[in-house]
C-alpha cells in the first residue's frame, strides 16, 4: 500500500534528507526549504541503519526535533520522496512551527543542531503555524532505545549511503520517475581518474560534467565522486581543490579505502602469481563534490 498523495502540500523531513548531497542524488537538486520544528516527537536510531525515524512522545513536555519544511514541490519530487520512504512509515498531516530565522541563516544549517536528549529547544519567538506531511514510524520494535545523532550514526557512513541512494535512483523508482530524475541529474556521476592523464585536462573534463548541458551526454551532473586509485590520488586531490577554487563545485566529503589493485595493470603473469597468494591492494581516494549551479540560496 502506497502512501496517499502530497497534493502539493508541503513535506517535512527531519533525517538523511536534511544533507543537500542526499537531496541531489535523489531529486537534482535542493528544494526551498524553510525550517521548521515538529512538538512532541522524538527521532531514534533504527536497528541497523543509518537512517532514523520518528515517534511520538506524550512525555515530550515541549520538546520536539528539528527538520526542515520542503514547499513548492513538484509532483514527482513528492512522489520520489514517497518511494524512498518505504511500508515502515505512515505518511502523517502534522501540525509543525516555523521559526523565523536571520538573513543569514540557512534552514539545513539550522536543523543540523539540537540531537539528544540535552539539546536546546529552538527560540520559537515570532514562528508561524504550518501544517506539512510527515513520515512517521509505525514499528516501534525495530528501533533502538537511544537517539539518532548524526555525527555518530549517519555522517561517518555518508557517502556509502550515497551510493546507496543511488542504487535506489537507478534500481527501485518507478520507470516514469526515474526517467524524469534523470532529466533533471539525479544520481551519483562518478569520474574514474588516472595518473596518465593531465591535470588541465581532468578539471576540464570535470567541469564539462558539472556544466547544465554537457556535450557528451546526461545533461548534468549535481553530484559527482572523483576516484584516483595509487599515483592518481594527487591528481584527484588537484581536480577537486580546483573545482572549488573556481566555485564550480563544493566539496561535500572525501574518503580512503583499500581496494583491490586492477590485475589487467599489472599484467597476467603477476597476476597469476598473485592468484595463489595474497591479492595484492591499493589505496583509493574518493571525493564528493556537488555542483553550484542553481545552488538555493
């Protein structure tokens, strides 16, 4: 059973989907978004995922969780949203507070602070009254007793959810709405570097994938990993410094990892050899960078 349609009402969202790198895989972009502050709920780590949901809690006492309020949503971004969260949840019409931020202050930023149970409540002076849809969790045995905080249960495995968030682009929506998220550069693009390519040459090409309309397919990309594996690593350091330095992109997270050395660049016979032995690895380094074009202000 499928949840009930937004109707361009707007969503609140309180989880991974308050990290822009997440909303680009998934929709191409960042919505507007406002903050906004959900009463008497409480947000708890699920077993065994990096994602948390939320419950009520009659013992609250004015207490509540930061998210932001999406508005303006088109129907397939609403739709997309509703694939992503899955049987788990009930799609909920919720009464939340909006509060009225500085002109400087932006509403992922703000609902990035306030995890625990000794978190400060927000100032709530001069916040409006909305109503938005929420996603609410129904199977209280799946949860752990303890809060999520992202800083331990979700940042330091961002970027493997972000191939997974991937995966679910390219492998579970629906053939109409993945069409459409390919359309506007939803999902993960990822430039493989190599160490006997320049590094003018790299950031060019970099840049032609981050560019609105790329001549030599998808029509962007608004998030990209950079891999360089062994001697590429300077290089790929190089290309996303650049990036940033020129403000076509942001650098969102980088990462190490092990992985095993390519047996067709070390040729068959050490390959062979190195079949009855220990496979033979090379560090790889990894680095998101997501796109400033159309970035919401």
């Amino acid at each position: 059973m499928g949840h009930p349609p937004s109707n361009g009402k707007p969503v609140f969202c309180y989880g991974s989907l308050l990290w822009e790198p997440v909303l680009k895989v998934l929709l191409g972009k960042r919505p507007s978004a406002r903050a906004a502050f959900l009463k008497g709920y409480k947000r708890y780590r699920v077993k065994g995922q990096r994602f948390p949901a939320i419950m009520e809690d009659p013992n609250a006492e004015g207490g509540g969780i930061r998210g932001v309020m999406f508005e303006g949503l088109e129907a397939w971004q609403s739709a997309a949203f509703d694939e992503f969260e899955e049987e788990e949840y009930e799609k909920r019409l919720v009464p939340v507070v909006l509060p009225k931020l500085g002109e400087e202050e932006d509403a992922l930023a703000w609902s990035h602070v306030g995890f625990g149970k000794d978190a400060p409540l927000p100032s709530l002076e001069g916040a409006e009254d909305a109503t938005a849809w929420a996603y609410i969790w129904v199977l209280p045995e799946l949860l752990d007793t303890a809060l999520w905080h992202p800083a331990q249960d979700f940042i330091p495995y961002q970027t493997e959810y972000l191939v997974m968030c991937d995966r679910f682009v390219r492998d579970e929506l629906p053939e109409e709405l993945y069409q459409k998220c390919m359309e506007v550069g939803s999902g993960l693009t990822e430039l493989r570097l190599s160490s006997s390519r320049g590094t003018s040459s790299s950031i060019k090409h970099a840049e032609e994938l981050l560019a609105e309309k790329c001549s030599q397919g998808p029509a962007w990309a608004n998030l990209m990993r950079i891999a360089g594996m062994g001697n590429a690593i300077p290089l790929t350091a190089a290309v996303a410094a650049a990036l940033e330095a020129k403000n076509v992109a942001r650098i969102e997270s980088l990462s190490t990892e092990m992985v095993p050395f390519p047996s067709d660049s070390i040729g068959a016979s050490t390959a062979a050899k190195q079949s009855k032995s220990r496979p033979r690895v090379a560090p790889r380094l990894l680095v998101y960078v997501s796109s400033n074009a159309g970035r919401a202000a």
